[in-house]
C-alpha cells in the first residue's frame, strides 16, 4: 500500500480548487435571473408574504426563474421522479444551495450517499489527479486500484470482526449491480451443488428494497415496483422479516440463495433481530444455501461499526454473532461516484466463481475504484466511528423530546447509528409528505421511508451544532404541519 501511496503523490496535479468560479449552468442562471430581478421583485415579496414571511427557503414560486428553467427541461426526460420546484446546484459539506441561493442542511446525504458530505476536498482533488491521469481502460487489462480496493475492503472487513470468510470482491457501478452480481453467484453456487437446476429458489423480505434491475427488482416484494414489470425472474419467494417461526418452511433443499438487510432502509429503518439473522444462518447452513447481507445503504460506519451486522447490538444472547457469505455495499462507497462492490466468502461462493460468470465494462475502473480507496479508508477510522455513536444518541434524544411533546403524532424511533426513523402514528401517516415540504421550506432536507415513517440518514461528519439545528427545523415543521390537521 506504501506504494500507492508514493505513486499517487507523483501523479500530475491539475489546478487548485477556487471556491468562487461559477459552472456554466449558475452563469447562465445568473444571466436569466438578474436580468428579471427587478422586474420580478414586487411578485416574489407578495409570493413570500402568501407562503408565510417567516420561511427562510420557500419553494420556488409558479413564476420564478427556477420554475420556467425546469419546464425548458423536464420534457426531454423520462418523468421517473415527482420532484420537488428546486434546483440544486452547489454543495459543500452538509450543506446543499439551490438556482435562488437557498441553502439547505441535508440530512438525507444524497440518499444515504454522501457520508463524508459534499465536495470533499481530498475527494475532489483525487478526482482531479486521477482525471488527467486514467479514467478508464477496460476490464482486460490490470489497473492499478481495483485490486488495490478489493485487498482494502478484505482486510478491513476481517479486521472488523465483519464477515469472518470474506475472500474476494467484485466492483461494479452500483447498489442494485452488486446485488444483481450475489443473486447470480448464489444461482451457481446452486447450479454448482445440484447440476440439475433444481436449488434455483431465493428467499427475500417484505419491505425490503434491493435494487430496480429485473433480478434485484424480484427480490423486493413490493406491489409498486413489481407490478408495472412483471412477471418477476421465476423462482423467488418472500417472507416476513424477523418472522423466525416461518424459516423451516419457507427456506429448503431448492434454496439456492437468502437476501437479507441487516436494517432495512427504503422499507421504513426495520432492524433485525440478532435472533432473526441467526436464524438465517443457522438454516443456510443445514440447506447448503448462500446467505447475502445487502449492507448498501446500512454498511460502511453508518451505525457506527464498520458493517451493520457486526454491531454490538445484533450479537445474539448466546452464540455467534450471524456473518455473510455475500456482503454487498455501494451508496457511501463512492460519495456519490458511482460504484458498488459484491463481497464473497472465500469458503462458500469463490470456488463456485469461474472466468467469464460475470462482467462490466465501467466496474472497478481505476478513476471510481481510487475514489472509493481513499474513502473507505477514512471511513473505517475508528474516531469516526465513535463520533458517529455520540450523534446517533443526541439525535435520539431530541427525537424523544418531540415524541413527548407529540406523543400522538411519533409512535416510535428507529435505527442505530445514523440510519433513523422517525415513525408517524397511523392518523398522521399521510401527513409525512407535508412535513417533508415544511422542513425544506424550513431549510433542511429529509426523506420518508415505508409507510409514513420519516427518514434521517445526514453526512457521518454533521457537526453537533448542525444537529441541534435540525432538530429545532423537524420541531418548527410539526408545530406547522399538526396544528393545521
């Protein structure tokens, strides 16, 4: 690894960052927007004044700049999103600033994303060197990082406690590509131990969410995404997460494969029972089936241990804590470059896995695969770790003070670390969308999770003053939200 590190610092430098250059697209915006700012100045105060003079961050107006540049645009794209009126365009930290100069605390970090928040400066400036340097060059030929991410992913997993028999890795682009990689290696595993074909079958849970590709889509029993795409990939069966009772049944001699989320993300911050995933392991092993803890949005420090499931709080009361044979991870991976990687058991899966099973044209090139290098070391630091612990409980605990001060409204918090939920009671469930709108409108952004459950999942590095800043936001948008229900 030293190196890395030497030949790293030899590579060509490009320029120095300069904070106040603007990209052609907030050039354009200031064009537009100053040449109407005069002229518009009378209709934004009165357009303010309707939505409440006090929001610092109003959503765009129906007349605004914002709003006229987004139906120049959005005709050419495929609507696979509702979107909310503005327009990000800047980010530094845990903070986002929209086309109007808007800023936001962002406590959804792209989506579980951005855990060292954005436009890190060491990671830009990797980008930067590694730009000039090699971006790609295919997979038929050796570079210098994907091996060397693979080897750190390894060892840091062992070193962990993590995952006892990770052996090997595959990188590819994304979350949903590193689960679409484990179901195939789990259906050769399968074909591997009966040529007949006959151990085909994969078990998933309900509210689990795994990814948008047809495998990945087939293992995530959810109506909404299934239905429009179906029939599913045959062979897949779904049961009730942290249901221990059912796994004799619903796991058997044709199970080739058992996807799992150690915390359930998208499906609403579900944790898993230690006795649950023992379970799981406990029938994988007496079926001869493959075992995958889809980590993506869970692993890499999140609850403040470096994979979720080796967090002290999911060791059962007697026996091992439960370990994997496939591990997948992508979102903090990258912090927002795209990348994902498949980790396997060097004793259950790797022999299975023969030249030619699986492929990419993009995964593991060396501009991603240096990126993530630099990232995962930081985030496996331990004093990150510890941090990450401190701010899950000051969190927590403004979450219990709102929950007493509406004890109607919050029915439950969830989560380790800083993967949260905040649960609505069944009569203010619907109303989870329009807390969304009033934090942002407020000035900070959170997402929803499942039904009604609202989602917190901010940068690792959020200050503790930051945290206190967003829990006065989530107050101000429930005293706004339930006094008008």
């Amino acid at each position: 690894m030293t190196f890395m590190r030497v030949a790293a610092r030899r590579l060509p430098l490009t320029k120095r960052f300069v904070p106040g250059v603007q990209s052609p697209l907030q050039q354009r915006f200031a064009s537009v927007s100053s040449g109407t700012q005069t002229a518009k100045a009378s209709e934004d105060v009165r357009a303010q004044a309707t939505k409440g003079a006090t929001l610092p961050a109003p959503d765009p107006a129906a007349d605004s700049a914002t709003v006229a540049f987004i139906k120049e645009r959005t005709p050419y794209m495929v609507p696979t999103y509702v979107r909310p009126a503005p327009i990000m365009i800047k980010g530094q930290g845990c903070y986002l600033w929209d086309m109007e100069n808007r800023r936001y605390l962002d406590l959804t970090a792209g989506i579980a994303v951005n855990s060292l928040g954005h436009c890190d400066s060491e990671i830009a400036k990797i980008i930067a060197e590694q730009a000039e340097t090699l971006i790609h060059a295919s997979n038929l030929y050796h570079n210098a990082w994907t091996g060397a991410l693979s080897k750190l992913l390894i060892e840091l997993t062992r070193e962990s406690g993590a995952m006892r028999d990770a052996s090997q890795v595959f990188i590819s682009n994304s979350g949903t590509e590193a689960n679409e990689a484990a179901i195939k290696f789990a259906r050769k595993v399968g074909r591997s131990l009966d040529p007949s074909g006959a151990k085909h079958e994969f078990v998933s849970f309900h509210n689990s969410f795994h990814g948008r590709t047809m495998g990945a889509l087939s293992a995530t029993p959810n109506p909404k995404y299934q239905t429009p795409f179906s029939p599913m990939v045959p062979g897949f069966k779904y049961g009730n997460y942290n249901d221990v009772a059912q796994l004799q049944e619903l796991i058997t001699d044709k199970t080739c494969g058992v996807i799992v989320e150690p915390i359930q993300g998208e499906g609403g911050v579900n944790v898993a029972t230690p006795e649950f995933l023992a379970a799981l392991r406990k029938r994988c092993d007496e079926v001869g089936a493959v075992l995958i803890f889809d980590e993506i949005q869970c692993g890499l420090s999140r609850t403040g241990s470096f994979w979720a499931h080796a967090h002290p709080s999911l060791k059962p009361a007697s026996g091992e804590a439960a370990h994997p044979d496939i591990l997948t991870t992508a979102k903090a991976l990258g912090n927002g470059m795209p990348i994902g990687a498949t980790i396997v058991s060097g004793k259950t899966v790797a022999e299975h896995i023969k030249t030619g099973d699986h492929g990419t044209t993009f995964g593991g090139n060396p501009l991603a695969s240096r990126v993530a290098h630099h990232i995962v070391e930081r985030l496996s630091s331990p004093e990150l770790q510890k941090s990450v612990e401190a701010k899950s409980a000051l969190f927590i605990s403004g979450f219990k003070d709102l929950q007493k001060k509406y004890p109607e409204v919050i029915s439950e918090i969830r989560g380790r670390g800083l993967i949260l939920g905040v649960q609505l009671s069944k009569p203010y469930g619907a109303k989870a969308s329009d807390l969304i709108t009033a934090a942002r409108e407020r000035g900070m952004l959170i997402i929803t999770a499942g039904d009604g459950c609202l989602r917190f999942v901010p940068p690792l590095n959020i200050t503790e003053e930051q945290i206190k800043t967003s829990l006065r936001i989530l107050e101000q948008a429930l005293d706004a939200v339930v006094s008008k229900a």
